[in-house]
C-alpha cells in the first residue's frame, strides 16, 4: 500500500465537496454550496474539528449563530466548545423581545435579531456562519451583540470569498475561514 493511501488533506477534501452554482440566487451571482460537504459525516467533523482547535482555550461565553446555515455549524460548535448558542435570525422568528439591525448584502438588504436578554454583559462572544462575502451580515451580527454589553473575540466562517473584502470590513476582529474561493 502506498503512503499516498494515509495522506489526507482536509481543505482539499472539503473544497471538493463545495459544489459552485451560477446564477443563484440571481444572475451573476456564483453560489457556493455547502450541502455535499453537508451530507457527508466526514467533511461535517472534519469543519467541526477545524474550527474548535481554533477556539479551545479562548474562553468563548457564547456562540451567536447567523440563520440559517450558520446554525448548523454553531450548534455544534456550541456544543464541543461547552458556550451558550445564541440564533440571530430574520425578523419576526423569535418569540420575545428582540433587538434588530438592518444591513446590505451583496446582492439586497435584511436584517437581523436577537433576544434583547440574549448575552451577559461581559461574555466573550463567538460568531458563526457558513460565508463571509461582504461581511454585512457578520457586522450586524457584531453589531447586536455590541448592544448587550458583550465582547465578539472573533467570527468565523466555513468559506470566505476573498474578492468581496468581508475580512476587511470586520477588521480588527480576528476572522478565522477554512475555504477561500
């Protein structure tokens, strides 16, 4: 058997499963999708495992999750770290009191809400998502939890797309990505 047979490269293998669909959602839009990398249990811990060798240590409080994909890397994120899970969702999905900030993506605009009791004060907050494009999404997600009093130590993203400068715009906040297209 050869050594090739025990190599294994995690960003190639990861990449290889991020099907590329143009014109979606609207033309001249290139999307990225994560749903292969989704279904395969390998890829799902070897993103996991990535992002939680980043973080062990950092003494995260909380991990504030962007709908809707981003909920599916920081629950479980959430969970190995031992941190709250914090949704930041759409308008009018969560049940009390919430607190909104609007923003523009790369192709509209929207917005974004947490529960006003959402974080302490002083927690050290996490925020997570799929991609970071133009960074408008993470900046409100930072945003709402500036407004409670909390501290975002970093964000993180399963891909970046460099062309846009989202890292650029979340900076100086540490942004931690595993793909970059």
């Amino acid at each position: 058997m050869s050594s090739d047979a025990f190599h294994f490269e995690p960003t190639r293998y990861l990449k290889d499963l991020v099907r590329a669909v143009p014109d979606f959602p609207k033309p001249g839009i290139l999307f990225r999708d994560i749903t292969p990398l989704l279904s395969d249990p390998k890829a799902f811990h070897v993103v996991i495992d990535a992002l939680v060798e980043r973080f062990v240590g950092a003494h995260v409080d909380a991990v504030v999750a962007i709908e809707s994909r981003g909920f599916i890397f920081g629950g479980a994120l959430s969970a190995r770290l031992n941190t709250s899970f914090v949704p930041a969702r759409k308008p009018g999905k969560l049940p009390a009191e919430t607190d909104r900030v609007a923003y523009a993506l790369e192709y509209g605009e929207a917005a974004l809400e947490i529960h006003v009791d959402a974080l302490r004060p002083d927690a050290r907050v996490l925020i997570v998502d799929d991609l970071l494009a133009t960074g408008g999404t993470a900046l409100a997600a930072a945003e709402l939890v500036r407004r409670q009093r909390a501290t975002v130590i970093a964000a993180a993203f399963v891909i970046e797309l460099d062309a846009l400068e989202g890292r650029r715009r979340l900076d100086p906040l540490p942004v931690v990505s595993l793909l970059h297209y």
